[in-house]
C-alpha cells in the first residue's frame, strides 16, 4: 500500500539545522514561539531568535570539552528531561544540530529507571529543569556517573550544576567573539542523531536510533498531505519527549512557520486552550473522547437543550449534504470552549471512537487519525486533508509503503512498513534489531 492522492508542495530539509535556518530566513521576525510571562502576559520568540539561541547554545556546549562531533556512534550523548518548555527545545535543537546525540527522557519515570537509561545510553551530559534536578543530585549512582549537569532553571551555575541561562550568555560571547566551531559541524543526516527509549510491544526498554534523515523525512510526509499554514497557533499539550508530540508538535509546526505555545499541565488544558485560543491541537484519543463527553451531557442536561442540539445537528447534516458549511456558526458555543479558532484536531497513540469523530466533524472541528510508531520517526498512516475517515487511521503516508503478512482466514495479520522514515536500529542491541528490520522492512509486531 502506498500513497496515491494529492500531494502539497513542500520545501525539502536534508537535516534539522537547514531546517531551522529556513524557517529563520522565511519567517524572521514572525513568532515560533508565545511563552507564558509572570508579569507581561506572553513573551514572543522569533525564528530568528529561536536560530540564534540554538547556535549559541550549541557553541557553549562545544566550549566546555565534553562534546564530541565525530561521524560516528561515539558522539556525546546528551540527555534532556523536564516539562515541556522552551529550553527544552533549545536543547533539543543545539544538541541534534552539532553538539551530538540528543536522548530524551521520558518525565514520568521512576528514577531507577532514568539511571538505567542514562547508563545504557552512555549519556555524558544531561540538561533538566529544577523538578527533575533534585532526583538527579539525590541520587547516589548519577552523583557518582561523571555527568555534566545543566539546570534549565539556576540563576548561576555552581560546583555542581551549570546554569542554562549562563551557558546561553557564554555562547552569545563566544559568537561575538568569532567562535563559529558549532556552525562548522558537519552533519551526516544518515547518522545518529536522536535516541529515544520505548518499551516497545515486548516489554523490554530499548533504544530507537533515528537519523535526521528519519525525523526530516516524516516531517515533509506529513506536511504533504495535511496543510499547516504559518498563521497556525498550538497548544503543546503531550510530552514532548514522546516521538509523537516532538514530531508532529514541535518539530514539524516550525518547520511550516506556526507558532507553539505550552500548556502547563493538565489540569490547565482548558484554562491555557481560552488563553491561547490555538487554531490546532495535538492529543491523544481519551482527551478528545471526554471532551466529546463533556460536550454530549451539556446537550442533555434538559430537554430543551437536547432539543436544540438535535435540531443543529440535522440541519448541519443536511447543508453539509448539499455543499453548505454552517457547522460553526450552528456550533458557535461548542467552538468558543477550545478559544474560537480551533480548526484541526490530530489524535494517535490509540484508537479513536468513530462516532466521536463523526460529531466533532458536524460540530467544525476536523479530526485526523493516524497510526504510527517511535521506530517510523512516527507517522505510517494517516488522515490527510484530502481523505477523512471516521474507522480507519486512513493510508500510507507519502514515501512510506505499507504491507501486511501472515494474514489470517480473515485477512488479519501483521503490519510492516519501509520508508526513509524507519529507524536506524536499537542501540546496542543488534538482536533485537534483527528481528523486526528484515530485507528493509520493518516489522511492527502490531
């Protein structure tokens, strides 16, 4: 199965650094970034700012003596872990951009279980925010791993720590000063670039190598089938350490020119959605489904209303059969709940009740499914723009081709994909490896 629809046009990126550099010289001064200020309300990040930082971080990070910028596997491993925000993507980007491999953890870990990660991913430095700090010192194995630590929230660095903010400052002088060791790097987008530890269907915590070339490719598959423009606006809700949310919520949305926003946790969602007012959200199934809840016993809380709500769904219905979209304006309360400009909603992770996107479709709002894996960078299937269906996570998207072997009398059986988005292999383990990259096929186990 491979994709056979209409495709967008889309700029090619070889790596994440051309992306970004793109995105720089497209969109400038426009904001990648809204970040939620104490005392003035959002403070706006350009794309030439969002550059800048990285590259002074980046420069920073080479300054110290502990990056290695090899061609191979060796490269310094740096770790990021804490809630999503924007340090977090600076690091993010200044490590997979030059300064070596980036490994993000996943926040909700037990911190045996980061240590472990750390020690098998032969992680050097690790950067984090003050929350996750305080497990990291206490923790009597990390204290003794020789780590460099970075702070996303110390005002100065101290024998222990180093303060992201000092560290940005230092790469702004060394940059004023002529460094241009981190620019120079090379990137090799075949390489090494990002390790990301998943249980995966066995069980058994591995590590996902995925390359530039994996993460760019997905991003352009994506944006060939589903349009993001640059006056988009998200609200970063999942984990961003997640494949899932780092893909398609933050790193793809810069790649198009819209601008990301971060909720602050969950019991904020509905709080953050009315002051953001985003035009696109990114969650998983049970988040949309108690949405649609929600929506579905407002509408029945007296007859009256359930009347009402019947009412706009049948002549909603029947003008949308004869090409006339009223479904906001009949909708218009619903609409108003996510901030008033919500347009697309794109779920995965599991699947989605068909009936609950059905009535979200007939509210205004646009459900996208999708299917996909931390070893696909993630995306293999998806809705696009073009083909929206309410029972399945639609086709194979652009450049990836789908199969299915070992079918049953049913013709139930397992799902392999090949792409230029399939991962490079687990680290360290090549047995693992064997078993599910077979003649470039990779074998989902779903």
């Amino acid at each position: 199965m491979k994709y056979t629809g209409k495709e967008y046009e889309v700029f090619f990126i070889n790596d994440l650094r051309q992306m970004l550099e793109h995105s720089a010289g497209e969109y400038a001064e426009k904001p990648a970034f809204k970040l939620r200020s104490e005392d003035r309300g959002f403070e706006e990040v350009s794309y030439v700012r969002l550059k800048r930082d990285v590259e002074a971080f980046g420069t920073a990070l080479l300054s110290l003596g502990v990056c290695s910028t090899g061609t191979d596997d060796d490269r310094t491993k740096i770790a990021i872990i804490g809630e999503n925000r924007y340090e977090w993507c600076i690091a993010y980007f200044a490590t997979i951009c030059g300064a070596g491999i980036v490994v993000p953890l996943d926040k909700e870990l037990p911190i045996d279980d980061i240590t472990n990660i750390i020690k098998a991913s032969d992680t050097k430095v690790i950067a984090y925010s003050e929350k996750f700090g305080e497990l990291i010192m206490a923790d009597e194995e990390l204290t003794n791993a020789n780590l460099l630590r970075i702070n996303f929230d110390l005002d100065e660095s101290s024998e222990t720590e180093m303060s992201f903010t000092r560290l940005l400052k230092r790469g702004y002088d060394l940059m004023t000063e002529g460094d241009a060791d981190y620019k120079n790097v090379k990137i090799d987008n075949e390489a090494l670039a990002a390790i990301l530890f998943t249980s995966g269907t066995t069980g058994m915590t591995k590590g996902v190598m995925l390359s530039h070339k994996n993460l760019c490719s997905n991003i352009m598959s994506i944006c060939k089938t589903v349009h993001l423009n640059p006056d988009e606006q998200l609200l970063s809700i999942l984990p961003i350490h997640h494949t899932y949310e780092c893909t398609i919520g933050f790193l793809l949305p810069l790649y198009r020119g819209a601008c990301i926003s971060f909720c602050r946790g969950i019991r904020y969602i509905a709080k953050d959605i009315l002051e953001v007012s985003p035009t696109v959200l990114i969650l998983v199934p049970i988040i949309i489904e108690g949405i649609h809840a929600k929506i579905i016993a407002k509408a029945q809380e007296t007859k009256k209303a359930m009347r009402k709500f019947k009412l706009g769904m049948a002549v909603t219905t029947s003008l949308y059969k004869v090409g006339i979209d009223a479904r906001k304006k009949i909708f218009a309360p619903i609409g108003a709940v996510f901030g008033g400009r919500l347009r697309l909603l794109i779920t995965g992770a599991s699947a989605i009740e068909a009936e609950v996107m059905r009535d979200l479709h007939f509210f205004g709002l646009e459900v996208l499914q999708g299917y996909g894996l931390t070893e696909c960078a993630p995306l293999v299937a998806g809705n696009s723009d073009g083909l929206i269906t309410f029972d399945t996570v639609g086709t194979a998207v652009p450049d990836v081709e789908i199969d299915i072997i070992d079918k049953d009398e049913n013709g139930i059986g397992e799902i392999i994909c090949r792409g230029p988005n399939v991962m490079l292999g687990y680290y360290k383990n090549q047995e693992q490896t064997d078993k599910v990259l077979i003649d470039g096929w990779f074998h989902t186990g779903d």
